[in-house]
C-alpha cells in the first residue's frame, strides 16, 4: 500500500520517527508465561543477593526539568555552532514542550502522531539515546556537563526498569532461558501456543553478568514509555503513576502499529480480559501474572556512542568525574545489551527447523546488534520464575561499529565483565562484514538475516545466501511496510561507520563509504529554487551474491561487480528534516577524514538551505501529509470471544479499532483534522517537533562546526 503525497510515502512517515524502537518489538515481545512451579525450583539453589545492590536500579530521583541558562549561551562566532546552541536553547525551553514535568523528553512536542510510538507524548529509549547524545555535544561546546548529568539521571529513573520492577530475575536460570513460543505471519494467527518440548540452548553470558555485577537484573532500558499515563497503566499496576512503562508490538510482520493493542509492562489482570492481555498473544488457558521488558538494542548502543564522545571531549578539557562515572555506566549497559549477539532462543546459528540443536555456549551467537532481547518474569505472589530471549533477526540499521570500537577498545568503556570487551570486539568485526555482505552494487545496504526464517525456525528457500549461516532477509522483522525501504535506517546507522571511520581510519569502512557515499550523492539533489531532495523510499531486489563466513569473504576494494546480484533504486525523494540530518552527519565525518571537498559542500548546502527553509520558532521542521489517518478506522484484530477494557472503560473485542481503543484521541486539538478526513476531506498536514530529529539536527550543525571550523 502506497497513499503518496508529495515525496511522503505511507513508508516513510511510519518510520521517519522511530522505527528502531517502533516496529521493533514486533516479534521481540511474545511473551512468554512460564509457569511458576516449575522453574522455580530451579533457580532457588542459586547463591544471589536478594536485594539489588546497585544504585542504577534503585535509582534515586532525578533533578528538576532542564532548562535553558539564562541569560542564553553567549554567541561563538562560528556559525553552526552558533545554530546548535538555538536549537539546544529551544529544545530546553519547557514552555516549548519538549520535555514533560518530570523532565522526561517526549518522542514529539505534538500529541497525535502514530509511527513506532503511538502516541506522541509516549518516549522511547530511542528518544532517550538521542538526548545523551544531545547533551553530550552540548558538554563539548560549553563544557558544562550538568544537562548530560541530568539526562542519564532521567534516563535510568525511568527508562530503565528498577529492580522493583523487574523484581524476580533472581530465579533466572541461564540454563533454561525461556520456553519457545513461534512467531507467525498475521495478528489474526495470534494467540499462539507454547512449544515446551523445543529444545532451547544455554545463556552464556547470564551467570558472568550475575557473578560480575553481584545482582540479577538487567540494566538496559525498555523501549517504550507512556510518560503522562495517557493509558491509565501506571507502573506495577498501579495506574496512576507517569513515566508508564507498556509495550505495543506483539503479533509478528504484518501488525503495523494501526493494529497494535497496547498493554502493560507488568500485567496483573487489573485491566484487558480476565487475564490482563497475555492472552491476546499467548494461548493458555491459565496464564500467571507477570512481568516484560524489550529492550532495542540500536537505542542503548546509541547512548554508548554518545558517551564515548563525552568521555573524550570531558577529557580533553581536562577530565570531569561526572562524565566518568556515566561512562562507567554506559559501559556496563553495553555489556547488558550483548544479549542481542543471540539467537532468540539461544539455538546454533544455521536453524532450519524447530528441533534443530540449542546452542551451548556461544555458537549461538550472531554477534549482530539484533532486533531486541527481552526479559521477563513474575510478579510476586504469581511464582517465582524468570526469562530471557535474544533475537535471530538482524537489521543492517541497527548495526553501530562505533558503540562496538567503543566497547572494546575503550578503556573507559570495555565492561567489567571477563568476556564483555572480547565480545563487543567480534562484534565490531562481524559487523562491518554484515556492512560489505549487504552493500548493494549500487551502494545502498540491504536488509539483513535471520537464523529464524518467519520466526519460526523454517527452513528458507533453496539458494538463499547466508551470513554464518543466516539466510538473507530483505526486510527483516517487520512488512507493514517493508523494514527496509526507508532511506533513514541509511543514515542512522551508516553515521556510525562514518564515526568509526573517522576513528579508525579501517580501510574496510572507507571502502563501504566510498560506495556509498557515491551513490548518496547521484541522489541528492540541490535544486535552483532553494529547496533539495534526498532519498526517501528504496526498492530492493536480488540478494547477497555469496554466502559468508570466516573462510569466504570479499574485500576487493576495485571489484566493481562485487554483489551485482544484489540491487536498490530510490522510488521516492523527500525533503524530510531528520533523515537530511542524519544524511548530513554521515557526509560530515566521511568528508573530514577522507578529504571530500564535494561531500563537504554538499553537507553545508543541506544545512543552509534546511535552516532557511525549514526554521521555526521551537526548531526546524517541514510539513508532512498524513494520508495514514485514514487507518485510525482501521480494524484491530481480537479473537472472538475476548473480551475486555483499556484503563479507561474502552471496550476491547472483535469490533475494536485503532480508534476505540484509543477513544481520547478524540478529546486531542488535532484531530478534528483527522476527523474530517475520516469523512472525506483532504488528508491532514502536521509539523511535527521529534525529538530524534530535532537532536539530529541540532548535531549535525554542531558537527559541521566542529569539524570544518573554517568554512
Ligand atoms: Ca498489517
């Protein structure tokens, strides 16, 4: 489905914000309900403190609201920086409502927007990410590192779970991690039953995390957050309280977040059917009541990224204790996050049917930053019982080198743990072969792999490449719309091997770049009136011309038929601010380390013609046509027979929609927009303040100033 308007494609706008987290959690949060008594018996054997001893998960709370210095910061003189700090003093204005009361930043100042997140003043560990990165970069233009101080401090109050609400994790047994559940094609295929007598593989890094750290739970943050309680859920069930933690996704590639039933975190049957919403997505005919979590990994790794550059510029201002001691967090939240190297189940890498064998150390690891881990377990009084997962599908734009050079070659940021530093280093390796197995003929990087052909452990069609034996995948994880049509996953994860580059100076990274950044540049266009058009939607075909593994790699940077099997072609262009920023950031630390004066000025172009155009009083931000609207009508699918109610009295049964089960979206000032269209009218028109892209474009003038100070 295509409803265009303009260079908007329906794809695009659905991912413009968040993709990462968004569509993420798609497949990442089958619950699993594991039942009490069986479980617990083996875990109670293990020696772990019962009391988590860690501040980060008993964090105290974290300081008031930013806000911007007054008097503002006093010009520099260069003018990108200069833009930077306009940018960082709007974004700071609380009046201009980017952050909530609590100072917890929003995925968008406007309210009625549904991409990843749907709600726009629910956040996203996304959101989150961008934040420490943004104040990151302030630290290094004014040296002051009270605002990055404070954003970890938020960050890890509510984004991460505290141990209260993960408060079982003590009866994990990394020997038995979860039991399988398939994942299928259609919401409608949903619930799915419990496969018990699959074999699942061992955790190997669970009781290393455990014996490192002294405590049971996992820092990393969640995805997803209702930060003014517009749901009504609460945390633990109390439904009252802000900074909600819920999820939405669960019903495999083709539940757009149109078709979503957004649930609680910690289920304890007070809302939903008779059992909360487990059974929506899990058939049992008892389910008990529990606690999840998903984390999406590009989120984390991108908080990682950030604080190596923290660390660095604190540093070469003389050192700041603050910013170590957030480093020193970050890093252990990098080791965490290795949970996404595994396969969902923790089965050998080459699957092809559910009774192939579990894994029993690291042959189940793919290294990849994949789609999510989750963690679950119950709530007090419902059992004592615990689960992880990682996540067989991997997302050419999830991968970020740069978070991986920094885990393990940075002192300040390889893990505590034995293991940790080691693996982040086989990750940063096998990443950049992802990068060049995926790289289009044309430059662009494709999809991605699964060790999970329709999560389900299929067998995949017969000569399909493979990557350590996961066969290629065009749009892994999620169909509505194809995960790899837009242009963004480009940017966002190609700036981190442009960073990474620009450290290293890998020649592998610079022979990616080239390609692509050839190919970025016959799509860019500058047009006489002012105005540009990047890239917006991609149109695959073909595959990876070879399988790849240790032994068979190709690293010929003058093969100009390397992967002609393989091909991209931009369907769509858009003018859109954020994918422009990211696109900027990219060229940006490509040019200043390989000397591309074109690609310098190309950058300065996107930035002066976006600043003149785009420029409004809370930031920079373009029109988008919303022709999506039209599926708040759309049909949210509930198995006959199930009936419930959302916190609010929303009915929830076969007759749900978007719309009903969200029926304050009807109190909000936009959607009298929406409403007229819904009767016919013209498609409504938004400009929309994401966080993300606001940060990013704030960036990415900061780092035209940095880096190119003379011009
Ligand atoms: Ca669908």
């Amino acid at each position: 489905m295509k409803l265009n308007s303009k260079s908007f494609g329906y794809s695009t706008w659905l991912l413009v914000a968040a993709i990462t987290s968004g569509t993420v959690l798609t497949l990442s949060c089958v619950p699993r309900h594991r039942h009490s008594s069986k479980n617990s018996a083996d875990s109670a054997s293990q020696p772990v403190a019962k009391v988590n001893p860690n501040e980060g998960l008993n964090p105290a709370p974290p300081p008031p609201p930013p806000a911007a210095p007054v008097p503002s910061n006093p010009k520099t003189g260069n003018v990108n920086i200069d833009r930077f700090l306009e940018l960082w003093t709007n974004i700071h204005n609380m009046s201009n409502g980017y952050f909530s009361p609590e100072g917890i930043p929003y995925h968008a100042i406007e309210t009625l927007i549904v991409e990843a997140p749907d709600y726009g003043h629910e956040t996203t560990s996304e959101t989150y990410s961008y934040w420490v990165w943004l104040e990151s970069m302030y630290g290094k233009v004014t040296n002051d590192w009270t605002h990055l101080d404070r954003a970890w401090r938020n960050l890890e109050y509510y984004m991460i779970p505290k141990h209260v609400d993960q408060p079982t994790n003590v009866a994990y047994n990394p020997t038995k991690t979860a039991t399988y559940a398939p994942e299928m094609d259609r919401p409608d295929d949903y619930p799915v039953a419990l496969q018990g007598t699959v074999a699942v593989g061992l955790d190997p890094i669970g009781k290393e995390l455990r014996d490192t750290y002294g405590y049971t739970d996992i820092y990393a943050m969640h995805w997803l957050m209702d930060v003014d309680n517009w749901y009504g859920f609460g945390n633990r069930g109390d439904g009252t309280s802000h900074g909600s933690l819920f999820n939405t996704f669960q019903r495999g590639i083709q539940e757009s977040v149109w078709e979503t039933v957004p649930q609680p975190c910690w289920d304890e049957f007070n809302w939903g059917g008779k059992f909360g919403y487990l059974d929506l997505f899990v058939a049992d005919s008892k389910p008990a009541k529990q606690w999840k979590y998903t984390n999406a990994p590009d989120a984390d790794a991108r908080a990682v990224q950030a604080m190596y550059w923290a660390k660095k510029w604190a540093d070469e201002r003389g050192g700041n204790p603050t910013v170590d001691g957030i480093a020193k967090k970050a890093s252990t939240m990098g080791d965490f996050v290795r949970y996404s190297f595994f396969d969902k189940y923790f089965k050998k890498l080459g699957c092809k049917d559910p009774s192939c064998p579990q894994g029993t150390g690291y042959d189940s690891a793919h290294y990849l930053l994949s789609w999510y881990f989750a963690w679950g377990g119950a709530i007090p009084g419902g059992g004592i019982w615990a689960w992880r997962i990682g996540s067989s599908h991997t997302h050419s734009g999830y991968q970020n080198p740069m978070a991986a050079y920094a885990l393990s070659h940075d002192p300040a940021l390889r893990p505590t743990s034995p293991n940790g530093a080691r693996d982040w280093g086989t990750s940063m390796t096998r990443q950049l072969e992802f990068y060049r197995w995926l790289q289009s003929n044309e430059g662009g990087f494709a999809g991605g792999a699964t060790n999970s052909w329709n999560g389900r452990y299929m067998a995949p069609p017969a000569g399909t490449k493979t990557f350590y034996g996961l066969p290629y995948v065009e749009s892994p994880v999620y169909m509505d719309p194809p995960s790899n049509e837009w242009f963004g996953f480009q940017v966002w994860s190609i700036e981190r091997l442009a960073e990474y580059y620009y450290v290293s100076g890998d020649p592998k990274a610079e022979m990616m770049l080239e390609r692509w950044v050839k190919w970025v540049k016959k799509n860019t266009k500058l047009l006489p009136d002012g105005t540009y058009q990047i890239p917006s939607t991609l149109k695959w075909s073909g595959q990876p011309a070879n399988d790849w593994n240790e032994s068979s790699q190709s690293w010929d940077a003058k093969d100009a038929n390397y992967n002609n099997s393989l091909h991209v072609q931009v369907t769509q262009f858009t003018d859109d601010v954020g994918t422009t920023a990211g696109l900027v950031h990219t060229l940006e630390f490509y040019a200043a380390k390989k000397g591309d004066k074109e690609a310098r000025i190309l950058c300065k172009e996107l930035l002066d013609r976006m600043w003149t155009k785009f420029r409004d009083d809370k930031g920079i931000s373009s029109p988008e046509q919303r022709a999506d609207a039209k599926r708040f009508n759309e049909k949210v699918f509930v198995p006959a027979n199930w009936q419930g109610k959302m916190p609010n009295g929303d009915p929830i049964g076969n007759k749900s929609t978007f719309l009903s089960i969200r029926s304050k979206y009807k109190q909000d000032p936009a959607f009298k927009q929406v409403e007229a269209f819904l009767k016919g009218g013209k498609p409504p028109e938004f400009h929309y303040h994401r966080f993300w892209s606001q940060t990013h474009i704030a960036l990415a003038y900061a780092t035209y100033g940095w880096l190119f100070p003379k011009f």
